[in-house]
C-alpha cells in the first residue's frame, strides 16, 4: 500500500532485486561476466506502417480487432449462451485499447456489463475471465494474496488456449505486478511470471505484425514491473534492443527506451552512495552511460517530440550530468505540457534541488510549496511536499535529528496533506501517512481526531498492532493533559 512504500527516487532505482535467467529477443542465457550479450541475428522484419503514417491509427484498429475480437473467433471457447456480449464487449474493448475510450454512442460502463452477462451466462472463455479479473478485481499494485491467486488463474487459463503472445504476456505481467504487491518478501512466482511475460513479448517482437503503439506500451509496461532488479532490466533491455532498431529505426519510442534504460544503467555503476565513495571506474562508466543515454533521448525528442515520457527522461539525465540549472528547467517546462508528467516533472525537480544535489533546502521546499497552492497541479502532486521533508529529515537525520519538531516542517504537511484530500476525497492509504505525520511532529490532537478516519488500518505501517494502540493511547493521553 503507498502507506508502507516511500523510496527516494534514486534509491529505489538502485535497488538490488534478485536474479532472473530469462531470454530475450535471440537471447537465451545471462551472460557471467559480461552485462552485454554478444549480437545476435534479427529476424524480425522492419514494420510496415510508421506511426505517423496516413492511416496508421485506422490499421492500429484493425489490428486491435483481429487480436481480440478474431482471437475470440478462432481460440476462444465459443457458446450461443454467451457469444452475443462477449463479442459485443470485445468490440468495445478492441476500440478502448487504441483510444483510451468507449466507441462513440457506448456507454462508459457497457463494457464491464457486457462482462457480467457473458459470465452470468456460464462463460468460461479465459479471455474473457481475464478481462472480468482485470475489470471487477483490485488492480495489480494493490493486490492482496487473493487477489494474486485470481491474476494467477487467470494468467495460466490463458497459456493454455491458441489466443497470441501479446495476450498472454499482459496476463502474466498482470499476474507478476499482482503477487509482488501481494507479498511483503518476494514470492519466486514474480519471477516466474515475469519470465512467461518476457518469453510472450520476445515473440511478438521478434515476428508479430504490431503497431509501435502498442509494441511500445508491452515494453514500456514491462521496463517498470522490472525497473528495480537491475538483472532483469538489463536481461530485458540487450535481449530487445536489436528487435527495436530493425523493426522501428524511425521511431521515438526505441531511442527514448535506450536512454530510459542507459540512465538506470549508468547509476547501477555509479552505485547509490556519496560522491566520495565512488570509484574512479564508477565516475568514468557512469559518464560514459549517461552520454549514451543523452544520445537516446536526443534522437527520440528529435523523431518524435510527442512522445510526452522524454522531457521528463532529461530531466533525471541532467540531475547526473549537472550541466546547468536552465537545462533542467527548459526540460521541466517542456514536461509540463503533458499534465500526465506533471507528478514526475514537478518530483524529478524537486530532487535536483535538493541540498545533495544541485540545489538548497530552501529551494526545494519554496519549489514543493508553490506546487502545493498552484492551480495548475492536481492529482499526487500536493503529497510531494511531504515527501521532500521526508528526503530532507534523512538528509539532515545526523545534524538535526530532531527534523521533525522544527517549526516549519508540521504547517507545510498540513498543508499539503489537506490540499491532496480536497482535490481527491478520502484516501485511506495516504491518510495513514497524514497519521505517522502527526505522530511524528507531536501533533496529539491531530493524530486523535485522523486516527477515526482511517476506514483500515495496516498495522505493520505503523510498527504492528500494539505500537498502533500505544500510539493511540499516548495521543489521547497528552491531549487529556494539554485540557
């Protein structure tokens, strides 16, 4: 739950996670010594239809029907008890997976109707299943074990059918994302689903007719499940890198996956410690690494700046670079064109501000607060105030380990945390961290009056069950004795 998971953003991307053996586009073992395999012959053909191309998003379409409603036709488990909403729901689905929306004159929630009535009429099709536990089920990040059970059933009804690779790699990194979410420690079917997941994307990359659209959401959504086990991202990258070039050379988005991926790459080397503790190797690899991964992003900014994930890529690149603060800033405002970057935008910046990195601490705060009270941003973006006094208070955690009570830190939480609920409603998982804030700052009377809201509470946030109770108690306590 986001109570329980607040990781610095380098750190979290330095993370050492556990190994994983598994094969890429012509790829079939992880290297011993080398991070890089040796090339491999490409089989895959250059595709067919550039992303800008006159009618390129008629024959996304096409393609997205064929997949899915003509997966049904020839794999799926057919009944006239239920072949009438399943069809008309693929329909419906085949349409939103390209524009993000119900067809025009479809209700927003016949979809999910549709669902109900194929599986009410006794549908046992394991898309259709799939598309039921996506739709009616908690979302993969904030599953639970039973939740991970459903992904899991559903993940492996699907590999047994005909229906293609593309289909079956999201249900198993659905099924992944599910159990990691799960499970405090890492259960090994994270990896095992992982690895189907990979296996499934190798074959669409390597000889499936598909759009780059959608071959860039796969590998997209792919690169972040894996992100933190450096193994595997790297194990994932080199194995579809040829695949890329030779199937979209003209494209942003292999460029823009070749930096994303070079800049992770470059702080593997670096290591996640202090300037001081980094070896001469480590500045000269990182250097190197970072330079490629400029040359990445570069070329996708150049071949397609619509794609809205690069300025914010350029924006962790000049934080290891630290050419100037206008080139952060140019890149920053050019991120904040797409208010889908703005939680990212507005968090990488206030990273690079910080007093560990290019910045001050009074910058970083007036940056996070002036967030806080703009309009312009909604969403997460007021919670990233409280997140820079969390990087500052362990920043700062030797010469001032009294962070926390220091007058200025308890008015911006409130602030921001008030903002977030206003624009978003009750939000139980971050109102646990509004709780440990109080608590934290002695705020007894708040932490009394916020405890009630909580409609759940994860005991192991706040150190178990009896820490919970003994926090309660002393709150009520030092609130009765202030009376």
């Amino acid at each position: 739950m986001k109570a329980a998971r607040s990781t610095s953003p380098i750190i979290a991307c330095l993370l050492l996670g556990w190994l994983l053996s598994a094969s890429g586009c012509g790829r079939q073992n992880e290297p011993s010594t080398q991070h890089r395999p040796p090339p491999v012959p490409v089989t895959a053909p250059k595709a067919q239809h550039h992303s800008r191309s006159p009618g390129y998003t008629n024959w996304w379409l096409a393609w997205s029907k064929e997949l899915i409603e003509g997966g049904y036709q020839q794999a799926g488990r057919k009944d006239p008890k239920w072949d009438e909403p399943v069809v008309k729901a693929l329909e419906d689905y085949a349409y939103r997976r390209v524009f993000r929306a119900p067809p025009a004159g479809n209700a927003p929630d016949l979809f999910q109707n549709l669902l109900k009535q194929a599986l009410a009429a006794g549908c046992d099709d394991a898309l259709i299943v799939y598309l039921h536990t996506r739709r009616f089920n908690r979302a993969p990040a904030s599953a639970n074990a039973a939740t991970a059970a459903e992904y899991s059933r559903s993940a492996a009804a699907l590999e047994a059918t005909s229906y293609r690779p593309i289909l079956k790699f999201f249900a198993n990194l659905r099924a992944a994302q599910a159990w990691r979410a799960a499970f405090a420690k890492q259960a090994p079917e994270v990896n095992q689903f992982r690895r189907a997941a990979m296996s499934h994307l190798q074959s669409v990359l390597q000889a499936e007719e598909i759009p780059a659209g959608a071959a860039f959401e796969a590998c997209q959504e792919l690169y972040e499940t894996i992100e933190q086990n450096p193994a595997q991202r790297r194990d994932f990258y080199f194995g579809a890198e040829p695949c890329l070039f030779a199937r979209w050379p003209d494209e942003g988005f292999p460029y823009y996956l070749k930096g994303k991926f070079y800049l992770a790459y470059a702080w593997e080397a670096r290591g996640g410690g202090w300037a001081s503790t980094v070896t001469d190797e480590g500045w000269k690899t990182f250097g190197e690494r970072l330079k490629i991964a400029e040359q990445g992003l570069e070329k996708a900014w150049q071949l397609d700046p619509s794609l809205p994930e690069t300025p914010v890529a350029f924006l962790r690149l000049e934080l290891g670079q630290g050419r100037a603060r206008e080139r952060m800033e140019k890149w920053y405002e050019r991120a904040l064109a797409w208010p889908e970057n703005h939680y990212e935008a507005v968090r990488w910046k206030l990273w690079y501000l910080e007093p560990r990195w290019h910045g001050s601490e009074q910058e970083c705060l007036e940056t996070a607060r002036a967030a806080v009270r703009s309009d312009r941003f909604r969403g997460r973006v007021p919670l990233l105030l409280y997140h820079t006094h969390e990087s500052l208070a362990t920043y700062f955690k030797d010469q001032r380990p009294g962070y926390w009570l220091e007058p200025h830190v308890w008015p911006d939480l409130k602030e921001a945390f008030t903002r977030y609920f206003d624009l978003n409603g009750d939000d139980t998982d971050w109102r646990h961290n509004y709780v440990m804030c109080a608590w934290r700052c002695q705020q007894w009377k708040t932490l009394t009056e916020e405890i009630p809201k909580l409609k759940w509470v994860n005991h192991e946030y706040f150190g178990g069950r009896e820490a919970f109770e003994q926090m309660k108690e002393k709150a009520q306590a030092m609130v009765g004795k202030a009376q």
